[in-house]
C-alpha cells in the first residue's frame, strides 16, 4: 500500500534550518511528484512547493523562495525539504503529499503523517 | 495568485442533514478544484477533484460540482463520521492555493 513516512519533530531556534524527510514506499517513486503543504497551529493548509521525483525539477511558492530547497534521493525514495532562515512563524505541522500528474489539474491523493517544527528561542 | 474562499467558515448541522460548502475563486480556474476532509490531528484526505470526481473509496454521499469559479462540495446525509473541517484547493496554476477551511460540527 502507498505510504509517505515523514521525519520526527524538530526544535529549532530562530535563523536556523531544518531538513524534513518524506519516504515513500508502496508505489513507483518516479512516476510522482511529491509537494509539501505546511499548517501552522489552528490555521489552514499552505503550499510550499513541488519536486519531480524523477528529475529532481522544483517549483517553490515565491514567499518561500531563497529560503526552502526540495530534493529527491530515488536511491531510497526519500523527499527532502530544508527550510532555512527560521522564524516563530515557520511553527507549523509540515506535510508531504504524492501527486500522480504534476500539472494543471492535479491533486494530492496520499499524505505524510506530518512532522511539526517549532520554532522557538 | 488565486484567492479561494469557502463559505461558510463553520456550521453545525445535525446526522443526516444535507449540508452545503461552497467554494469561490478569485478567477476562472475551469474545473481545475479539488476538496480535502481533516479530522483535528490528521492529515488532509481527499475526496473530491477536478471538482466532480470521486476520489476512491471515498463514500458516494459526498458530491462535487461546479466550473469557473464557483464550486459546491455537497454531503447528502451528515454521517458522524463526517464531523471535520473541509478545505477546497485549485490545481489551475501555481502557487497552488487553499481555501480557509470549513469547519462541520454537531448540532
């Protein structure tokens, strides 16, 4: 069956980075794209970004830009997205989530557990 | 970027009520809308894209409709199970955007 496992919570102090991880397992891992989709503390869902699992292109939100980097390992079918310069607001649950189509009309049919980043001094 | 905004933002509604989300984008997006279900705790689930298309296993009281910009995820009889906030996202460009979510509660 398909599975996103996602990397265990993370504290970390305002200006530094954080790398979440995202295994897949149970489907072609280059056949999809993988977005991250973040939700801070009582808010909605917000979208970061997508990598192309098979050729590692990337499309980031701009407000992101500079900051976050999506990279693929298709040796163990792994996501990563580094988020760097951190502030209290980057306090969310982060969220993986597969893509069958990467272009207009797509969707995101299976998702990580989530993985919370706190950002605190 | 899009705006998407749900109406309403919560509404309390009772087992086997039909209940109605709508869904507003800011600019024609055809049919290029898909809607999440979160329970409190959980990741979003799918259950609905290309605005009228029944993700798999997803239960057939749930029901999309809609093109353009405006958009309507009906439940046709309230389940307990179907007490959870519901969020609809365009797939028309990027950034790819949410709506602000609508909360369902018991009456």
């Amino acid at each position: 069956q398909v599975q996103l496992v996602q990397s265990g919570a993370e504290v970390k102090k305002p200006g530094a980075s954080v790398k979440v991880s995202c295994k897949a397992s149970g489907y072609t891992f280059t056949s999809y794209y993988i977005h991250w989709v973040r939700q801070a503390p009582g808010q909605g869902l917000e979208w970061m970004g997508i990598i192309n699992a098979r050729g590692g292109s990337t499309d980031y939100a701009q407000r992101f830009q500079g900051r976050v980097t999506m990279t693929r390992d298709t040796s163990t079918s792994t996501v990563y997205m580094d988020l760097g310069s951190l502030r209290s607001e980057d306090t969310a649950v982060y969220y993986c989530a597969r893509d069958p189509l990467g272009y207009s009309g797509n969707y995101f049919d299976y998702w990580g557990q989530g993985t919370l980043v706190t950002v605190s001094s | 970027d899009i705006q998407m905004t749900q109406s309403p933002s919560s509404l309390s509604a009772s087992v086997g009520d039909r209940v109605t989300i709508t869904c507003r984008a800011s600019q024609n997006i055809n049919s290029y809308l898909n809607w999440y279900q979160q329970m409190p705790g959980q990741a979003p689930n799918l259950l609905i894209y290309a605005a009228s298309t029944l993700q798999s296993g997803v239960p057939s009281r749930f029901s999309g409709s809609g093109s353009g910009t405006d958009f309507t995820l009906t439940i046709s009889s309230l389940q307990p199970e179907d007490f959870a906030t519901y969020y609809c996202q365009q797939s028309h460009s990027s950034p790819r955007t949410f709506g602000q979510g609508t909360k369902v509660e018991i009456k």
